[in-house]
C-alpha cells in the first residue's frame, strides 16, 4: 500500500525513490511487524485474560507444566493479524505470490482459531476434529497447487518441477504426482510447526530462523543477478516475498516478547497452524520445498519423533522416546525448559545456515 502510495512521489521527492528497493521494504516490513505485536499484545492479553480462554494443560506432560493451566491462549491472533497488516503495507499488491502466501497464512490461521475456540471456548476436549484440521490443509495445499499452475515460474519451469538441493540447476518433475507432494509440503509444514509448540518461545524462535533463511532464498530466487552468479533458477516476482518473510519473522519476534518464558501468552493453533502454513507455501512458490526439510530441520525432527514413536508402540509394543514431540523427551530427560528451548534455537540456526550455504554449493 505504501509502495503505491509512495513511490509515484519520487520524482518531486526524490527521497521516496527508496521504496522501490525490496531491501528497504523487507527492512521496515519486519520493524514494523514487531511493533504491531508489541503494541497490540498488553490488550490482547488482557482480554484473552478477561474472557477466560486459558491453556489447559495434559495430565501425561511434564510436571513442571501444571503451574502454566491458564496461561491465555490464542495469541497467534497477534501474529496473523501482525503478519498481514504489515504484508499490506510494505508489499508489492499487484505480485501474486504475495497473495498467495498471505491467504495461506490467514486460510490456516482462521482453521487453528476455530480449532482453539471450540477447545477452549466451547470445552471440547479434541477442539476441530483432526480429519475436518486435515480436510482444511489438504484443501489449502490443492488451492497453491492450483495457483502454481495458473502463474508458472515465468516459463522458467514446468509448474510439476522443483529444485533439488546441493545439484546445480537440477530439478525433478512430478508431472501431476506435484499435487499430492505439494499438499504433503503444505500439511507437513503445518503440522510439523504445530507439533513444536509445547514449550515457552520454542516454536516461535524456530519460525524466526526459517523466516531468515527462506527470506534470503526468496531475495536471491527473485534477483536476476544473483541467481544467476549463484546458478539458481530465476523466478520472476519471488523477490516480493522476502517482504512476506519479514513480515513473518518480525511477528514472531514481537511475540516471542509476550511468549518467552515464563509466557504471558501462547499461541495456540492459531499461530502454529497459520506459520507452518506460511513457511511451506513460500517453499512451493519458490520451488525449495526440499531445502524445506533442511532449513526447517528442528520442525521435521519434532514431527518425525512423533511419527517413530507411534510406530514403535504400534510394531513393537515400546516407546523409543520417553514421551513424544522431541522437546518433551529432553524434558523429561532432565533438561530445563529455558535450555531445551535456547538448545533447539541453535539447532534452528545451524540448519538454516546449512540451508543457505546449498545455495552457494550449487
């Protein structure tokens, strides 16, 4: 919105010239993000508090996570709402892909609310029933499948192509086998951010490092220059959604500031189902939905613990873990939650730099 308010005053105001830089726009895109969530989160927070929507609490968890029963919850409101008034202001309206994520986020942040609601609100223990949580990110994931096809890669790649990590300009074609992986990439993602929100800060500070990285691949995909001194297939508009991330990782930020612990607030599904959904449709639309995998490598080891310990009580009779997502293994292990928490940030960290680094391997 700024950008076309703005910018067609940089003839008379020359200094105006400098919304026309995607770099400036991502800049002030993620500054102003974290404001909104500092700023709306004191009201927020209150009010969740006044109408009573607290967390409640598994009996079967970690003993030191009774004392949070009542934290508000849904405060990924905060995040969605931060993320799209600020992808309005600082992006570029008439690019598509901006849509297209900005949608997801919203389509799976609305899904997590009626899921937190029903949950919390109306007292149903299980909330939105997993298969009609399932049917709406199946859904999703066939509506990007769908815009993929409708606006290719400016020509530069069949709609069913991607890229394969650590190969230069090697891409693997799924023909129409892309829609199902694309609706696996969608609903994995969702899931995996999901899953990883059980402890204070956790999921929002692993978000902020895929943000980072898959902003970066965003920048470099979209630049003409770049992608071809680095040998990355150039998709016309991608640039725009480095504003998209920004926007993501300043949200998570300023509510980290609300959910580091001890928490103030808790996402719910609102935040986690909306992020995840974010993080893998900027993965589809820039054909990095394998680098995914590695740049979001903390999210796909939580989402697989869960996975191998259904397994091995289902084949063996045995848990491998001593309880399931990872984080709560390491709980129970001995770890405190604050270190637990610091740790998987690392984790995060380095994942996004292995991430990053396959651009230059190329």
């Amino acid at each position: 919105m700024l950008y076309y308010l703005l910018y067609p005053l940089h003839e008379q105001f020359p200094a105006l010239n400098v919304f026309r830089y995607i770099s400036f726009r991502t800049a002030y895109a993620m500054a102003t993000a974290l404001l909104i969530a500092l700023a709306l989160g004191p009201p927020v927070i209150r009010r969740l508090r006044e109408l009573k929507i607290g967390q409640k609490i598994r009996e079967e968890g970690p003993q030191s996570h009774y004392g949070k029963a009542g934290t508000p919850t849904m405060g990924g409101a905060l995040i969605v709402i931060s993320i799209g008034l600020t992808t309005l202001l600082w992006g570029d309206l008439e690019n598509h892909l901006v849509w297209i994520a900005l949608l997801a986020t919203l389509f799976m942040g609305t899904v997590g609310f009626i899921d937190d609601w029903l949950r919390v609100v109306k007292h149903l223990p299980k909330g939105l029933l997993g298969r009609y949580k399932l049917a709406g990110q199946i859904t999703l994931g066939i509506a990007v499948f769908t815009a993929v096809f409708l606006y290719p890669a400016g020509g530069l790649l069949d709609p069913g192509e991607t890229n394969i990590p650590f190969l230069k300009r090697t891409v693997m074609d799924f023909g129409w086998l892309y829609l199902p992986f694309v609706v696996l990439v969608i609903t994995g993602s969702s899931n995996a951010v999901n899953l990883a929100d059980g402890l204070d800060g956790l999921a929002a500070g692993l978000t902020a490092f895929a943000a980072v990285a898959l902003g970066g691949m965003c920048y470099i995909t979209g630049h003409v220059k770049f992608s071809q001194y680095l040998n990355v297939i150039y998709i016309p508009g991608a640039g725009e959604l480095t504003v998209f991330c920004a926007a993501v990782l300043g949200a998570v930020l300023g509510f980290l500031w609300w959910n580091c612990h001890p928490a103030d607030v808790f996402m719910g599904d609102t935040g986690s189902l909306s992020l995840g959904a974010a993080l893998g449709t900027v993965a589809v639309l820039i054909k990095r939905e394998f680098l995914l995998a590695i740049v979001g490598g903390v999210f796909a080891l939580e989402a697989l613990s869960v996975m191998a310990q259904v397994l091995s009580f289902k084949i063996w009779g045995k848990r491998i873990l001593r309880m399931s997502p990872l984080h709560h293994h390491f709980e129970l292990a001995g770890w405190k939650e604050p270190r637990v928490v610091v740790r998987f940030w690392i984790a995060a960290a380095l994942c996004a730099l292995v991430g990053l680094s396959t651009l230059k391997l190329q």
